[in-house]
C-alpha cells in the first residue's frame, strides 16, 4: 500500500451512496433538513444519492457511533440499494470507520474525508495541491494503526536497505516515518508559498485599497466576482468551485478603483485541519481593508450561513476587518418579504443579485465610500508646475469649484482622507486649507 493514495482513491464519483446522520445535542444541525448539506457535498462529489439514515442520540457509540440495531438497519440499506458508500455527516475516529466497514460492508467515509476527496478533484494551482495533500496527510497520520490493523506482518525478516531499523519492523512504523518526512518537506513548501503570498498581499495594500469576497461556499461569490471584474474565476453550482485566490482590478467608477480578491467558501465546522491548511489562501481576507460577505438570500439557511461565516472570519485572525453582508441571489426570490427580514436581522446588508445587477450600484457606492474615507472638502493650490497632482484630483476627486491664478490653480474639491493620503505619499506640491485637521497643510493664513 502506497502511503497517501488512500484519500486519493476515495473518490464517490458515480457511485451510489447513503447518507448518514447523528442528530446529537447542540450539534448545529439544520432541524428541517438536517442532511441537506451532507447531500450536496455528494452530489458536487458526484454521487447518487439512494437514501438518507437519521438517529438522535444524547452521545455517541464509541465503537460504531449510532446505535447496534441502527448499524444494521443500515447494513440492510445499503444491500437493498445495492449501494456502493455511505457518507456520514459526523466526523468518525479511525476505529469507529474500521468498526462500520467491518459490519455493513461497504466503504465508509466520514465528512472531513468527503470534504477532502472534493477539494483533491477541484484542486488546480500548484498551491492548493500542496495545501490538499497536506491536509490529507494530516487526516490519515492518525489513522493509520487503524488502516493497518488488518496487516497485523512483519515488514523484515531479513535486511530492509538502509534507514530502516532491521527485522522486526511493523509496516505501521515505517509509514508513520513516511508521513513524517512527507508533511516536513509539504510544511517547508507550504511555508515558502505562504512567504511570498504574505509580501504580495502586504505590497499591494499599500498601493491599493483592497476588498476580500468571502462567505458560504456556492453563495456566489465567483458570479459576483466575474460580474463586477473582467472576470476568470471559474463559477458553477457546486460546493468549492473555487479552492484557490483570484485578484482582479475593480474599477468604481470615478477615477475610483480597488483590488478584489475572490477566496474559498466556508462550510459549516470546516475541518480545523482544512483551515490552517489553506492559511495561505484566506491571507486574502485576513488582510483585506474591506470584507464582502456574499449570502445566498434565496437559501432558507442563509442566517445559518452569515453565522458560519462571522465565525469562521473571526477564527482565521479578521475579527477586526471591516465587513459589508451582500444578499445575493435575490432574483430567485418570489417577493421581498425574506430579503427584509434578513436585513432586519443583518444590519447594513445589502440586497443585490449579481446575475441581474440589481442592487449591485449601491454595493459600489458603499465600497467606495470605505476605499475612500472620510469625505471632505478642500480648497487647494496647486503650483502650474505640478500637472501630476492635478491630474490625480481631476480623476480622483470631485471638483466643486476651479479658478485660475498667478501661482496656479485654486480648487475646492470634494475627496477621501485615501485619497489625500495618497497625494502626501506621492510628494505633491499643492497646498490645502483644512483647518482641524491634524494631517492638512497651512494654506492662504
């Protein structure tokens, strides 16, 4: 066995599958349709889904996690439907797995397991291939006692080659070696990435107000994105259609423009292992000056996900970000009545459908309220000799009033505390009138 290949070769594609749930004590579980999310994991796997299993429990089997008399009842499932996995919506320990396979029959994957074979298939950058293949060593570096308790064999027995420890040796000793080395040299790769995404990002933060599209996966944030952009993030009705970072220049509108970032989508308890993996790709969010937390309006759960969501954000370090809750989907909605009572439970939200463009305009305006800051207005000289300045306000800023001078021209425009500190950082010549500020220079006292 050929350590690694084990979530490689998991995939559910085509297969028929039954889910499973237990229903435990606070488990966050939608009441109406507790496998709702589980379902759809399958199905952007590519299962069929042939039947569904629930058992409420105040705690679970430790050796088969739902009840004996449940196990068989599945057992039966599975041979009625002449099923191929099942999928759980629970995490299961490596035993447990071991304990169900042994007594229904088939394969048995556990969410985190699931959620790993959809980001292996979806992987595409080199990147996030480095970041799955770690996260999928970190889940089997426990499991493998489990996975080998079935080779209960002697791996010597006469000389192994050199860096083994001679006969006697359990293969289970040698993979865990393995996995060891595997993940130093996957954490060593993954550093470096991490390294320079973390000078990229810090850079462009510097040149440019940037903007972080983040929420539940399939909400539509690759829609939103491609929408508002010149596009290319790949878009489809899937859960994960986008497991790497795409940046693109959005242009506001008046001279005004920022850098969105479309991210990974959240799930519900996303594996912890998972998170820290793609640490890399949610540096995006981390660092955003703005959040866009995109939520499907028209999904009953969408609450739900907002929650998920504000948790997941505070988890990976950006509590602190400001954040803008755009309800998208709202084109799938038969009235309003949703959409306001959402806004009523989110403050500040904004309705919006990226494939109509309905209420899109408002989210620009509020984007570009937050890149510019604080408004205000000014009264500026610029020297003649200074075309760059004016040039920047001419493109930039509002100008209110224009009046031609000896020494140059006189302004009254109307601007951000962005863009005024962009025109400090730039090394203009004008000078301003802005009395009470701590930032202005005097002008015409």
């Amino acid at each position: 066995m050929e350590l690694g290949k084990r979530e490689q070769s998991v995939t559910v594609a085509a297969e028929r599958a039954v889910l499973v749930g237990v229903l435990l004590p606070n488990d966050g579980l939608d009441p109406h349709d507790p496998l709702g999310e589980l379902r759809a994991l399958a199905d952007t796997a590519g299962a069929v889904v042939v039947d569904a299993m629930m058992q409420k429990r105040a705690k679970p089997s430790a050796k088969t996690f739902m009840g004996k008399g449940k196990i068989q009842e599945l057992k039966e499932m599975v041979q009625f439907h002449d099923a191929d996995v099942v999928l759980f919506e629970n995490d299961l320990s490596p035993s447990q797995i071991a304990n169900i396979e042994e007594m229904v029959e088939v394969k048995i994957l556990d969410r985190s397991e699931l959620i790993l074979d959809i980001f292996a298939a979806r992987a595409q950058t080199g990147e996030a291939r480095l970041q799955v293949e770690l996260a999928q060593l970190q889940y089997t570096y426990p499991r493998l006692r489990a996975m080998w308790s079935h080779l209960e064999r002697i791996a010597g027995g006469s000389p192994t080659g050199i860096g083994t420890r001679g006969p006697g040796e359990q293969q289970l000793e040698t993979d865990r070696r393995i996995v060891q080395r595997k993940k130093a040299q996957l954490q060593r790769e993954i550093a470096e990435v991490q390294a320079r995404k973390t000078r990229e990002v810090a850079a462009r933060n510097v040149d440019h107000f940037t903007v972080g599209l983040v929420g539940y996966t399939n909400a539509g944030k690759s829609t939103f994105f491609n929408a508002v952009t010149e596009g290319g993030a790949y878009a489809d009705d899937k859960l994960f259609a986008t497991l790497s970072t795409r940046t693109r220049l959005w242009k506001l509108g008046d001279g005004d423009q920022v850098m969105l970032s479309d991210t990974v989508g959240f799930v519900r308890n996303l594996p912890h292992h998972l998170v820290a993996s793609f640490k890399a790709t949610l540096e995006e969010a981390v660092n955003a000056d703005l959040l866009l937390i995109i939520i499907d309006a028209a999904d009953p759960n969408a609450r739900r996900m907002y929650e998920t969501v504000s948790e997941v954000l505070d988890d990976i370090g950006a509590k602190d970000n400001p954040r803008l809750v755009v309800l998208n989907k709202t084109d799938k909605l038969d009235n309003n009545a949703e959409v306001l009572m959402l806004t009523r439970e989110i403050p500040g939200s904004v309705p919006a459908s990226a494939v109509t463009g309905v209420g899109i305009d408002k989210v620009v305006e509020t984007v570009r309220e937050a890149a510019r800051g604080q408004t205000r207005e000014l009264e500026m000289m610029i020297p003649h000799a200074d075309g760059k300045t004016l040039n920047f306000l001419e493109t930039r800023a509002v100008i209110l009033e224009r009046n031609y001078e000896n020494d140059g021209v006189k302004l009254r425009v109307k601007l951000g505390q962005r863009q005024l500190d962009q025109l400090q950082a730039m090394g203009t010549q004008a000078k301003w009138d802005g009395s009470g500020s701590d930032s202005t220079q005097g002008w015409g006292r």
